[in-house]
C-alpha cells in the first residue's frame, strides 16, 4: 500500500474533521424544522452519517480525522456538556426526587441488560443499551463505550435504537399528556425520568407548561450526574473481568474509568457557582452540542448495516420491554414515593 506524503496525510486527516464538521452542522439545521426537533441534532447527526457513508463513502485517508471526531472532540463535547446541569438545582428538587431518578436509573439499568442478554444479544452491545435507556440515551452511550472496548458499528447500533424508541415515546407522551392522571409538576417528573434523551424529556414535558418543563430537565439531569458512579462501577467490572490482571490488584491508575465524565462534573460546579456569565455558558453549551454531533457523525459513517440486521431486531426487542418497565415503575413510583 502507497504511504501518503506527511503533507497530504494532514490535509486528510483535517478533511475528515471537516466532514464531520459538515455533517454536524447540517443536523443542527434540520434540528430546528418541526417535529424534528424532537428527534433532536445527535441523532439526526448519526443518521445523516450512515446516509453519507453508503452513498459518498469515505475515503480511507479520511478515517483518521473522523476518528479523532468520534473519540477526542467527543471527550470535549461531554465536559461541555457538564455546564447543563445546576447541582443546586438537583438539591432543591429535593431526596425524593433523586431517589426516583435513582430507582429508575438501576431498574432500567438491570432490566434492559438481562433482556437483551436473554434474547442472545452481545455483552458489549447490551451495557450500552442498558446505559441508554437507563441514563441520557447517546450521550451515556458515547461515554460508556470506550470503557467496554465498543467497535464504532456496535455503538451505533445501540445509538440507532434508542433514538428510536425515545422519539416514540416522546410522541406518545404528548399525545396522551390530556389522559394522565397527573398535575404538572407530576407530568414533568414523570417525563424526566422516564425518557431517554435530554431532547426528549424536554420536547415531551413542554405539553405540561413550564412547572412541567423545569422539574422534567432537573430530574433527567439527575439521571445524567448519575453517568459518574455507572460509569465507575462498568469501570471497575471491565477491569475485574481482564484474566492478566487477576493477581495484580486494583487501584484507580488502573481503572479504564473515563477521566473526562470529572471534567463534566467540573464543569457543573463552576455553572453551579456562576463564574460564567449566561451569555458564555449558553455559548459553550452549544458547543459542546456541535462537538457532540461531529463524533456523532463519525459513528455514522463508520456503521456496518451487517450489525443491523444480526442484533437489531433482537436489542430493539429488549430496549422496547425495558422501556416500558421503565414507565410502569415511573408512573407507580409517583404516587408510592408521594411526589408533586
């Protein structure tokens, strides 16, 4: 195989940010039409990615730029995104709140993976689902599979899924938000605690009001902050199940624990204490969110629809029972736990 000459090997390499680039920026647009706002620009990024990957294609010499997409710019897109969340936010919802999401999280957690290891589903493929459904849908996908050794196609698959089945239940939420038997306030619990994308607890929560809306992104956040402890805990799995380290003992040096997930934590303490002025933060979130569409997208281009067609069926399947475990607990939890 010819080797390129170092100046075209960087030209390439910065041609397949600039496709990332380029794709990311055409989701954040189509974000903004009707209806598909709900489905929101990671996913409309992922799925403008598979499109260009098995129409353009993808030049081999680009990859290494649209790696760098889908790993580092990802890292940065994650720490960002830590400016979402307001920890005294979190406090003022109060225990019960953080319970729910907490009891939620695990049952979704449990739930989704014993499902899809029960319909013969991969390991890999099914803690990354599990992690979807359970926590923020991509972004908690995103970030988990590094720590799982996930290939690119793999995650996409569960990306794929979830963005399904969270834009479903979205639509279903609006259109039966009149036959609840809930206040608001319960609307909005119910609605962030339940979906699975941010997008998607705030798209469906607006039916409610604004009472709605707010406690809907607080508790969801929630779910969000709780990436850390999972994410440690998957860490601390994956490390325990590597043969060659049985007899070294562990410490945290050793743990393939995302060290980035501290910069999103980080990143919530300094919006906590408002060392940013709005106008900053609200410009690095949406950063954060075009970084978060460039890895995106590289997960798209990077797709192998031979992966669809062996466990797609049978993770959707999973991720669908799990999900709707999800919401009957959700809904009796409200009145069990007395909340709103």
């Amino acid at each position: 195989m010819q080797q390129l000459h170092p100046d075209n090997k960087t030209r390439s390499f910065y041609t397949g940010i600039c496709i990332t680039l380029i794709i990311a920026l055409m989701a954040a647009l189509l974000g903004k039409i009707p209806y598909l706002d709900i489905v929101g620009q990671l996913v409309l990024a992922i799925i403008i990615g598979m499109v260009w990957g098995h129409t353009i294609g993808l030049k081999n010499s680009h990859r290494s730029g649209v790696q760098f997409s889908s790993k580092k710019l990802l890292r940065i897109g994650i720490i960002l995104l830590g400016l979402r969340l307001n920890l005294s936010d979190m406090y003022d919802a109060g225990l019960h709140a953080f319970l729910y999401a907490g009891f939620l999280l695990t049952i979704a957690l449990v739930t989704v993976y014993s499902l899809a290891r029960l319909f013969h589903v991969n390991k890999t493929l099914s803690i990354l689902t599990a992690c979807g459904t359970a926590i923020c849908g991509a972004a908690a996908i995103v970030a988990i599979a590094p720590l799982v050794k996930a290939k690119e196609s793999t995650t996409a698959v569960s990306v794929a899924v979830i963005a399904v089945l969270g834009t479903m239940f979205t639509l279903i939420y609006t259109l039966m938000y009149p036959f609840l038997p809930f206040t608001d306030y319960q609307y909005g619990i119910f609605s962030g605690g339940t979906l699975h994308e941010i997008a998607h607890a705030v798209a469906a929560s607006t039916a409610g009001g604004e009472e709605a809306e707010n406690i809907a992104i607080v508790v969801k956040l929630t779910r969000v902050a709780l990436l850390v402890p999972v994410a440690i805990l998957i860490g601390i799995y994956v490390k325990k199940r590597e043969p060659q380290n049985d007899k070294q003992g562990y410490s945290l040096k050793t743990l393939p624990i995302p060290w980035f997930i501290f910069g999103f934590l980080a990143m919530s303490a300094i919006n906590t204490i408002g060392f940013l002025p709005e106008s900053v933060v609200n410009l690095l979130i949406a950063a954060a969110y075009l970084l978060l569409s460039m890895a995106m997208a590289g997960l798209g281009l990077n797709v192998e629809f031979s992966v669809f067609k062996k466990f797609g069926l049978h993770v959707f399947l999973a991720a669908l029972l799990g999900t709707l475990v999800l919401i009957g607990c959700g809904f009796g939890f409200i009145y069990l736990m007395g909340l709103g």
